[in-house]
C-alpha cells in the first residue's frame, strides 16, 4: 500500500492527471537491459528475449520478464547490462565523448557507470565512486564484468574527492541518493522505508553532493543531477537552491518527446528555467519514475591537471603471457598492488591516500616463475591465439559457469568464448579444460541471485 501522505502530495500537484499515474501502479512494470558496445558492436539477435528498443538509448532495449536474460552466460559475458528502462536516460544526457575525463560520484550498482564507460570507448577516463563499502564492490564487479579497461572505481566521500579533484573532469553525474518515490512499483522496500522525513533529508544530503560534485567540473564542462522520486523537495527544489548559490551554473535545454518539463510551479521562489529540467512519468512512458537535470558551467572547457600516478612498463612474465597467446592490451602502464598486476591509462591521477578497489585493467598475478591471468582480462579480451568456443545452451557452457572442468583439446591457457564472445579462462592438457571461473561468481551464474 502506497503512503497516504506520498498519494495526497501527488494528487494535489498532478490534479487531473492523478487517476492515470495512479493506474500505472496495477500494471506490470517494465524491465530492460543495455547492449555492451565494449564487449562487441554486432551483439547476437537473442529472439527469446523478445527486444523492443528503449527510444532514449540507442544501445537500450525492454525485454521479456520471462525471457530472464539474467541467467543466460551472455550476462557473466558483460553482453548487457540489466538496467531499468528510464534509468537509462541520465547518462544520455552527458554529452560524453571519447578522451574526457568522467565522473560518476554515486556509481553503485554500476549501470550508470558501465553506460558512459561505453561513450568513452576505452578513450579517457571514467571514475566511478561509491561511498558505502559494500555497494562499491558491486560496482567494481560490474565494471570488470563489461570489460571497462578505463576506469578507476573509488569508495570515497564527495567531500575528499573535491578536494583532491577541483576543476578536474570535463563531466560528472550525480545519481544521488533519494527517497525513491519512482521506485515504489519496483521495490517494496522503498514503500516502507518512505517518511516526510526521509524526504526532507535526502534533499539536504542532495544538496552537499551536487556542491561538491560543483567543485570537480571543470569551466565550460556539464554536470547531470539526477534522482528516481517525484518529490519537488528533492529535484527541482535541490536545483534551485543550487543554482541560486552557483551563478556560474544553468540548466540546458533538453529537447526529447518522452521528457516532459520540469515543474518549477511546485517551488517556492524558484531559480531561472527550472522548467528545462526533465520528468520521467511511469504513466507517459515504459519505465519507472525519473528526474534529471542538466547544468553546465560558464567557462572555456580547461580542465585542471593533477599529479598523475606514475606506472611501469608491463612485467616479462605478463609481456611473454601476452605474447606466448597472441593478447591485446589497452594502452597505459603497469601497476603493482602486491603480486596483482593492472594496466592503467596514461593520465591516471595519483591514487595515494585514496581507496580504491580498482586501477583500470586487472591483468593477473606475477608469481614465481609463472604469470596466471585475472578473470578481467579475460573478459576485456576479443579473441586469443588459444580459444575454446561454446554455444550459450550448451553442456560445456552450464558446466563452466557451476565451476567444473569441460572436455577439450586445446592445451595450456585458452581463453573460453559463448557464441565468439569471451567469458574467462581454462587450462588444457589436450583431453580436459581445467575451470579458472572465479568461485565466488559461480552461485551467481547458476542463478540463485538473479
């Protein structure tokens, strides 16, 4: 049962539009997923997931709830992402392009950052930030699982972050936390944890990140706010109240027929051209409810610099692995967390003082006298000069992903494919594939979280 408080708000500021937002709640909700442009640009057709696209992303599609992409070993292949439809328009709004520097502040669960991860195409920089623990590691997961070799994720407060980072990135996203009105179709917890309360101090804690999101966007960049609840308070009166402190700063225009505007008439006193902010309306649209806002700083597009990390060139024993297999690597240098090896991109900021859970590409551990290499790379990779491919329904595949060894003729390290596409590592005597699938992705890949 929705709140009464939350259903007397709404029918007093939507008026005759009220009855068809309160329907949207009995019928199903809708589910989509996003194409990985990292992983290939030709993905497979995949008819039983019955794709229809999502009009705000090009790489977006609804699916079949009974389809459950989730359990198909194209997902453990970072093919898709499984994102909800409308969450999918902030990161369009970024205007990202290959080469610039890219912040995600509050990045878990990842699918947000995995989307402008694919704008960037391995060009650049994507920091990708979480500030509880927990949720961080999620997000390190996906981003390793969809292949992203540029990205540094982070679990750090804004605050420290805009210290260390003023003027520094050319965009940055603001997904802030929130009372999660335009979730209540979604998620049942959202309904009971909702108060008036709640309300009120989310939008003070929305307010200090977005300022010191403000701190770390450069002169001339663009900064997207964006929330998934309907409550003035927290999305138009947040922006307000941000804008009259930053003179600097003004909402861009976002011409889009599945946006509607903005509502400044629900503010009191309101900023210049709140009406260009965006509303996604779970009776107008196929998705959940969504607001964004798109700010950009007056200024020439000078991003500041900082100390960059210094790195090494790679190792002999990853070089002759990389080598002996024929493997491609992104660009950058070499850093050593222990015996753990990384390929980071030139122009990594330094990391010291900073808790990071991942520095651009996890390439595998140096031990003596030999090289075993990361589930990451495997997952980066296109093609080795060593592959044992598998269909996506078959034995082997199933197998694999449970954690067992598969039969197969090639000998030492191969790089496993489903259907071309690269899903980790085996190691061959001529007869059996030995499993390096990580074992702690095996409950996962045989459904029992999905």
């Amino acid at each position: 049962m929705l709140p009464a408080a939350f259903l007397t708000r709404m029918e007093r500021l939507l008026g005759p539009e009220y009855p068809a937002f309160l329907a949207s709640y009995d019928l199903p909700r809708h589910v989509g997923l996003r194409f990985n442009p990292l992983k290939t640009d030709a993905p497979p057709a995949l008819p039983a997931f019955g794709l229809t696209p999502v009009p705000w992303e090009p790489n977006g599609y609804f699916y079949d709830p009974a389809a459950r992409p989730g359990l198909s070993p194209f997902h453990e292949a970072g093919l898709y992402y499984l994102q909800e439809p409308s969450a999918m328009a902030p990161a369009g709004l970024m205007d990202v392009r290959p080469g610039m520097r890219v912040l995600d502040l509050c990045a878990a669960p990842g699918g947000k950052s995995t989307q402008l991860a694919a704008a960037l195409r391995g060009q650049g920089l994507l920091v990708a930030n979480e500030i509880h623990p927990k949720r961080a590691k999620i997000l390190a997961r996906n981003v390793e699982r969809l292949g992203i070799a540029n990205a540094l994720v982070l679990n750090e407060h804004p605050q420290r972050l805009a210290q260390r980072f003023p003027g520094y990135f050319h965009r940055v996203l603001v997904d802030a936390p929130c009372s999660g009105e335009g979730m209540f179709r979604k998620e049942e917890a959202a309904v009971t944890d909702w108060s008036e309360e709640t309300v009120a101090m989310c939008a003070g804690r929305q307010y200090e990140i977005l300022c010191s999101a403000a701190e770390m966007l450069c002169p001339g960049g663009r900064l997207v706010y964006s929330t998934c609840t309907f409550a003035p308070q927290e999305n138009e009166g947040v922006v307000s109240r941000f804008l009259k402190a930053h003179p600097d700063f003004s909402v861009a225009a976002v011409e889009a027929p599945w946006f509607a505007p903005g509502r400044p008439d629900w503010v009191d006193d309101p900023a210049p051209k709140l009406e260009n902010t965006c509303r996604l309306w779970p009776h107008r649209l196929r998705g959940e409810g969504h607001f964004a806002a798109v700010l950009e700083r007056r200024g020439d597009g000078q991003a500041r610099e900082t100390a960059a990390e210094p790195l090494s060139p790679l190792p002999r024993a990853a070089a002759d692995f990389a080598r002996d297999l024929a493997l491609s690597l992104p660009e950058g240098g070499c850093l050593s967390f222990g015996e753990t090896l990384c390929l980071a991109p030139e122009g990594l900021p330094a990391l010291r003082g900073l808790k990071v859970l991942r520095a651009g590409l996890e390439l595998g551990q140096a031990k003596k006298n030999r090289f075993e290499p990361a589930h990451a790379w495997a997952l980066w990779l296109k093609t080795a000069a060593s592959t044992a491919d598998f269909d996506p329904d078959s034995r082997e595949i199933a197998a694999y992903l449970r954690g067992e060894a598969i039969p197969g003729t090639a000998r030492g390290w191969t790089l496993l494919t489903v259907g071309g596409l690269s899903l980790g590592w085996v190691k061959g005597d001529g007869q059996t594939l030995k499993n390096h699938f990580p074992k702690a992705l095996r409950h996962l890949s045989s459904g029992e979280k999905l």
